[in-house]
C-alpha cells in the first residue's frame, strides 16, 4: 500500500514536470521576463488607483479651476465643451495641459500600461495557454486591464465631479470679488511699514526756523495710499465678511476656490488690529507736523515784516503753506471727523491764513513794487490752448479790457492714481483720477499806476473730460516794474 502510494506522488511529479518543460526555450525566456515586467505594472497600477481612490489633488483641483474658468469667461467654449462628447473633452482638456482624469498625464500612464500589458500578452499567445504558468499570468493581464478599465471610469467620474465643484455659473463675480477683496487687504498690508516710517520720521523733526517737509520723508503719493487705507478699512472688513457669507457653498465643495479665497484673506483681522494700532501714533506725527509749521509761518512772517523781505512769502512760507495744504488733504477723514482733531486742523489752517494774509497787508506796498510778470514756462502742446481759455474767461468777466499778455505761469501739478471706491453700499470698484491743475497770467491795466495780474486757473479731469476755467487771485503790480 505504501509502495504505490508513493509511486502515484513520483509519476504525478514526473507528469508536472514535463508539462512544465513543454514550454520551448525561447517561450520560457520570455514568459519570465514578462512575469518580471507584470509585477512592475501591477506596482504602478496599484499606485494609480490609490491615486484615484484618493481623489484629485490640491494642485489638479486647482488646474481644474483654472481650466472652468477659463470655460466661464468664454460662453460660446463652454457651450461646446459641454456638448461634446466625454472622449471629446478629454482630448480637449489634454490640449489645454489642465486637466485631470480622461486625457491627462494619469490616462497617459494607463496607456502605457496597456501597452505594456499587450507586450506580456504576445508572449502569452505564443504559449501554450494552457500551461499552469500561462494560466496564471493570463490571468494576472486580465485583472489588470479590468482594474484599469474601472480606474478609468473612477477617474473620469472625479474630474467631472472636480469640473461641477469648481463650477461659477452661479457665481459669475466670484473670481472679481476674490481680486477685489485680494486688493483690500493687499492695500492694508502695503499701509503697515508706511505708518511706522511716519512714525519714526519724529526723530527727524528740525527746529522752529525750518520747514518741516514730512513729504520728502513719505511722499504724498504713500500719504494718500494711508489715508485711504484708513478711511476704507473698516468697509474692507465688512465687504470680505458678506462675500464670506455669500460664497460659502462654493468653497464648501472647491477646495481649489477656498484655497484661493483664504490664503490671503485668512489675515484680514490680524492686518486691520494691526492697522488700528499703528495709526494713532502715525497721525500724531502728521498733526506734529503741521504745528510745527504753523509756528514757523508766524515766525518767518514775524521776520518777513521785521525785515521787509519779500522774498520770504515766495520761498520759506510759500513752502510751509503748502506742506501744511498737502498734509491736510492726506490726512484720513475716519481721523478728522472725530474731535477734537476736525477743530485743531481748522484752526492750524486759519491761523496760518490769517498770519499770511496780515503779513502782506503790511508790506503790500513792498510787494506790490517787486512783482513783476512771470515767464511764461509751459512748453506744452497745449499751451495756446490753456492761454485761450484764461483768456476766453477774463474777457467775459472784464469786458473791453485790453490783455496785454498771458503766461502759463506760477504753478501747475499732476495727479494720476488709482484706489478702492465703494460706489454704492456692496459695490467695490477701483477707480482712476487723473487731474492736472494749471495757471495762467493774464496781464491787464489797472490804473494809470499799476497794472493786475489775473490768475486763472484751468483744472482738468482727464478720466471725466471735464474741466473747470476759474479766475484765483489778483496780483496787483507796478507799470514800471513791466
């Protein structure tokens, strides 16, 4: 009994062996390497579908936002994406290099993949199929092409899920607002180390002799960017709160648009605790600024008349006058509204007026006699143009006067800048001025003594292409100092 029990296991391992060996050399060769190469795709395969499994990653989603919203800005795309077929829109979106899923770099990678699992099945039909080994391997190539086939579909089902995700059909302004609202608290940020240099620009204030220009420290330009950071803060706040609120269920399902949306806007209530607690010493500064001049107009006036020089109102108080003019327009409204800096600034401003305006009372007679008519320096294109329209005014409001001559003359400024205006409650747009403040002299007889120089002003909206002609002062001057 034993004896055949043990020559049955020895023909039955005989009867193995040579249906093992029925495979040619050649064929076993590469039924090996291609058993070899099965595993490495069965390696990659399975990290593709983990890949799958796991969902479109931060960047693919945000690639897939990308690729919606560029379906979004244009109607008639969307409109032929959406109608063509799912091969259609993988071809499309692989075009465009921003997709994921059917088309993209993975369903590339499953093309290779079966291109490979075709390799293996060439040695397979070269073989007899019905070798244990072949069996198995066959088997292997035909799970694997199934686990694409549904990694495929998986994948295909996610992008066109990510694509309905990232959709903003219901939310046309979303991608403005997001910039919008990226500019508030950009314009906030940008504000912080401009309201420290104001404040430390106090180690630089000279003493009561000299003018202190706080512009050439910070620029009217970065003033206006303070003041009107300031004014709009709070506005800021409370517009990035309601679009918040309104674009919750947006970025509850796009992770890519609520990355967008918060990886700046997340700081907004650190940057406003921030701004509020710079600025009051910032302003302090301002406000410093502007008594210091006020007490150097009175002293230069007090030394203008002491003197009789009246060289000084067009050089050291005409410059403190309009340093102390310049920091009054620039300074936040949120600030001066509140008491009691509306009265201090109102007071600084009448003061030095009153100042000026006694001083040339007394030495009138001084000024009259050194005035002379400026050059005309204005070169400009449109510089007959500027003088017939001062010209077009004095005639009307001096009729049958005689003009003797007209210069572009004394001052003319430029301003060009942008910022944030709430235009209606909720509507945030950024708006452009751009003006440009000009003066001409015109020349005319007064009596048999002096003649006036009558200074008109022209001052143009370029944004509006309005403008306004308006007659400033009257200088009076002597015949013979023409």
């Amino acid at each position: 009994m034993l004896i055949r029990a043990v020559t049955a296991i020895f023909l039955t391992f005989v009867a193995l062996s040579a249906t093992a060996e029925q495979l040619p050399y050649g064929v076993r060769d590469d039924v090996r390497r291609q058993t070899q190469n099965m595993a490495e795709i069965e390696r990659e395969l399975g990290q593709l579908s983990a890949q799958v499994q796991a969902g479109p990653s931060a960047q693919q989603q945000a690639l897939l936002a990308q690729f919606q919203s560029m379906l979004n800005a244009n109607p008639q795309l969307k409109a032929q994406f959406e109608a063509a077929s799912p091969e259609e829109q993988s071809a499309f979106m692989a075009q465009m290099g921003i997709a994921t899923g059917a088309g993209s770099s993975q369903m590339n990678a499953y093309g290779w993949l079966e291109q490979r699992l075709d390799s293996v099945q060439e040695v397979l039909n070269r073989a007899p199929p019905d070798h244990p080994d072949i069996v198995a391997l066959q088997q292997r190539v035909t799970a694997a092409r199934n686990t694409i086939a549904s990694s495929e579909s998986a994948e295909e089902a996610n992008t066109q899920a990510a694509l309905a995700a990232n959709d903003l059909s219901e939310y046309p302004n979303f991608e403005t607002d997001l910039a919008t609202a990226e500019g508030m608290a950009t314009e906030i940020a940008y504000a912080l180390p401009l309201l420290q240099r104001m404040s430390s620009a106090q180690s630089d204030q000279p003493d009561l002799e000299t003018v202190w220009l706080l512009t050439n420290q910070i620029s009217s330009t970065e003033l206006r960017r303070v003041q009107q950071t300031i004014d709009n803060a709070d506005g800021y706040l409370r517009q990035i709160q309601k679009w918040d609120q309104q674009y919750q269920p947006l970025l509850n399902k796009s992770a890519a648009f609520k990355n967008k949306w918060y990886v700046n806007l997340q700081y907004m209530p650190q940057l406003l605790a921030k701004l509020n607690a710079d600025a009051p010493a910032a302003m302090s500064v301002m406000l410093l600024c502007l008594q210091h001049n006020e007490r150097v107009v009175n002293q230069m006036v007090n030394d203008a008349t002491a003197r009789r020089a009246v060289a000084y109102f067009d050089g050291g108080i005409a410059q403190a006058q309009r340093e102390v003019a310049t920091l009054e327009a620039l300074y936040p409204l949120k600030v001066v509204n509140a008491a009691p800096i509306k009265a201090q600034l109102t007071t600084i401003q009448n003061n030095i007026a009153n100042s000026i305006a006694a001083g040339l009372v007394a030495l009138e007679d001084l000024i009259v006699a050194e005035r002379h008519m400026p050059s005309d320096a204005y070169d400009g294109e449109d510089a007959n143009t500027l003088k017939q329209k001062a010209q077009a005014l004095v005639e009307e409001q001096f009729p049958g006067q005689e003009i003797m001559e007209l210069a572009i003359c004394c001052e003319w400024d430029t301003e060009d800048y942008e910022e944030l205006v709430e235009r209606v409650p909720g509507e945030w747009v950024r708006q452009r001025f751009h003006f440009r403040d000009i003066q001409v002299g015109v020349l005319m007889p007064l009596n048999s003594e002096r003649l006036v120089i009558r200074v008109v002003g022209v001052r143009q909206n370029f944004v509006t292409d309005r403008e306004i002609v308006e007659l400033l002062r009257e200088l009076p001057m002597l015949r013979e100092s023409l």
